[in-house]
C-alpha cells in the first residue's frame, strides 16, 4: 500500500477560544502541527501518496506542507465547496487516487492521536480480503460511541447507535477512524451530495453482502475533539505514550523549542512542551500543559493541564487547572482559574480578579 486519504479540516471549532485564524490539525501538537504527526506515522508506514480532503480553512495547509517532499511525501489537496460529510469527502477526491481497482487504499482521520499499528490493518485487509477494514477500539464506557460488533473471525455483524441501555451495550469495540478500502469500493459511494460512512455507507455494504472486517487495535487512541483532549494528547506524544516520529527532539517530561527561555529553577514535568520565543519565569511549575510560541509565564505561576496561547501572559503566582487561555490574553497576577475555564483571544484579567479556592 502506498496511497491514502487524510480527512482534515471540518467544522468542529471547539478550540477556537484558543486562536481564531489556526484550524485544529495546525495547532502545535509537541512542538508541530498536529497534521504533521498524522503524516509522518503513515509515511513510516510505506504510504507516499497522500491525498488531503480539506474544508474549513483549508488554504492554509497547501502552503505549509507545499508538495510534501519535506516529509519525503507526494500530497495534493482537495477542498469540498460544501460540507459532504465522511462519506462525500473520500469520493470527493477518487479521482486524483493512483491505485488499481482491487488495491488497497488507507483512509484516516485528522481528529485522532492513534498508536494503530497501520502496517499490521493492511495485512488485515489483505489476508482477509475485505472489501473494507475498520480500526476498532475498545473504550470502558461505549455509551458517547456507535458500537462495532463483530464474530469470532472479526467479520464486522453489525453498526449500532449509541446505546442508551445497559442491555444495548453489546460490545465494546467502537470506529476508531481508521480504514483501508478496495479502491473500487470508493467509487460505489454516490458522488456530489454528503454521505456519512458512519450511517450510510458501511451500513449499506454490510446490507448488501460486502466483507467488512475489524481489527482491534487499543495501543493508544484519542479524539482531540475538546482543547483539554489535544493538550492531552500533545503531552503524551512528549511522554512517548503516544507514537510519532515528528516529535523534534527526544520523549521525556517536557520539550522546550529553540529560542524558548525557562529559568533554572523552573520545573517542567508531565509532558509539558514551551514553544519558539516562550519565557517561563523563576519558580514556575508546570505540567501536563501547553505553552505557545512567545506566550510569558511569569514567576511563581503554577500551570496543570493547560493551554497557553502565543503571546499571552500568566502573571505571577497566578494558578491554571484545565484551563485555555486564547492568544494575546492577559491573566493578571494571584489569578486561580479551573477546569473548563477559557479566556478569549486577547482578553485581560485583572490582578486577582478571579479565584475558586475556599474560603475556610
């Protein structure tokens, strides 16, 4: 397999309290676009042709990964006019695919941080003569998700909504956003109107007889739909929890970027990544966090589970837990903001204006 299909740049703008001009897949993630990651793991994977089926924003990412021979990689872009959906989006760009009816096509989607093992989902397809084959996972808790049964041979039986009984809940494998499809297949999915392959398509070829196959696969999988999933994420690819090979420098507790400056006596831990031009003052302690090119953490703040954007300030001794704070923000001094907290694009809080400790 050398050929495939990145789905990027919907709609789902959840982070947009973070930056306003920066779709989610070209947000640093561990110290570069997300999108890079997604492309590097399938190049180590023999894939060299990369197909982009882009949306919202779409023309920003032709000009930063240009042709892709930076990342050894031939890409070309496709931008829907209007929403078509997962469906309509991999039959939108059928036509600039190279491989041969019966060959195999691998089909990925931009919101998901995956270890899938993609090497071992072909061989899946290909051993199994699927017409289709779907990377599934398991999750503790199904009831968010569309359940993927299969048989004893990993024959997908059936797709099923989400359960909203103990008594629906049949399995615990769920899509997990990866496939690999027979190339002639793509072209049985109906042209120019939104298709789902969720609701419409994989359903209607299990209907009418088609092998669908899973493989579970539960290495490592995370939708980054929510700012405190990518933060997540973004740590744990510093971690080396989740697997890239675009990480620029080597996994442990915290990767700072050039030109960043962080006191001596700061403590970094928990993944946490300070971007390009960043400053983290004396006795700083962050972790698990995000820190954006340029942003200034100043002394003595203390930082877990956060999003810092570029050019933004956290005064000193200032305390984050889950929060987002937007580009160009201010967070004065003895600040204390928690979960689900999110600071607009350059907004300005006042010194000590917000607090959440007790009063006892």
């Amino acid at each position: 397999m050398t050929e495939a299909i990145l789905l990027v740049g919907g709609r789902g703008t959840r982070l947009r309290p973070l930056t306003v001009h920066t779709p989610k897949p070209m947000l640093p993630a561990a110290g570069v676009p997300f999108l890079t990651h997604q492309l590097a793991r399938a190049r180590a994977a023999g894939v060299d042709h990369i197909v982009l089926a882009t949306s919202y924003l779409a023309e920003v990412f032709e000009p930063y990964f240009g042709d892709g021979s930076s990342l050894g990689l031939h890409l070309e872009y496709v931008t829907e006019e209007e929403p078509l959906g997962t469906g309509g989006a991999i039959r939108n760009v059928a036509g600039r695919l190279h491989s041969g009816p019966e060959q195999p096509v691998l089909v990925f989607n931009g919101d998901i941080l995956t270890g899938l093992d993609i090497r071992a989902l072909v061989r899946t397809h290909e051993t199994t003569g699927a017409d289709v084959s779907l990377h599934l996972t398991r999750v503790t808790d199904p009831r968010a998700y569309g359940l993927v049964p299969t048989d004893a041979t990993g024959r997908v039986t059936a797709f099923l909504e989400k359960p909203q009984t103990p008594e629906e809940i049949v399995t615990d494998q769920i899509n997990a956003g990866a496939y690999v499809f027979r190339r002639s297949v793509i072209d049985t999915i109906p042209a120019g109107r939104p298709v789902s392959v969720e609701r419409e398509t994989f359903p209607g070829l299990l209907a009418a007889g088609a092998h669908l196959q899973g493989m579970v696969d539960s290495t490592y999988w995370l939708d980054l739909g929510t700012p405190a999933a990518f933060v997540r994420g973004s740590a744990d690819l510093v971690l080396g929890r989740a697997p890239s090979p675009a990480v620029p420098g080597r996994c442990g507790d915290r990767l700072v970027l050039p030109t960043a400056e962080v006191a001596t006596d700061a403590k970094l831990t928990g993944g946490t990544v300070v971007g390009e031009g960043a400053c983290v003052g004396e006795g700083a302690r962050i972790s698990g966090s995000t820190v954006l090119s340029g942003a200034v953490v100043e002394p003595g703040a203390v930082i877990t589970d956060s999003m810092i954007g570029a050019h933004s300030r956290v005064g000193r001794r200032t305390i984050l837990t889950g929060a987002v704070i937007g580009d160009g923000a201010s967070v004065g001094p003895d600040n204390e903001l928690r979960e689900g907290t999110r600071i607009w694009c350059d907004a300005h809080i006042p010194a000590g204006a917000v607090r959440f400790s007790s009063d006892e």
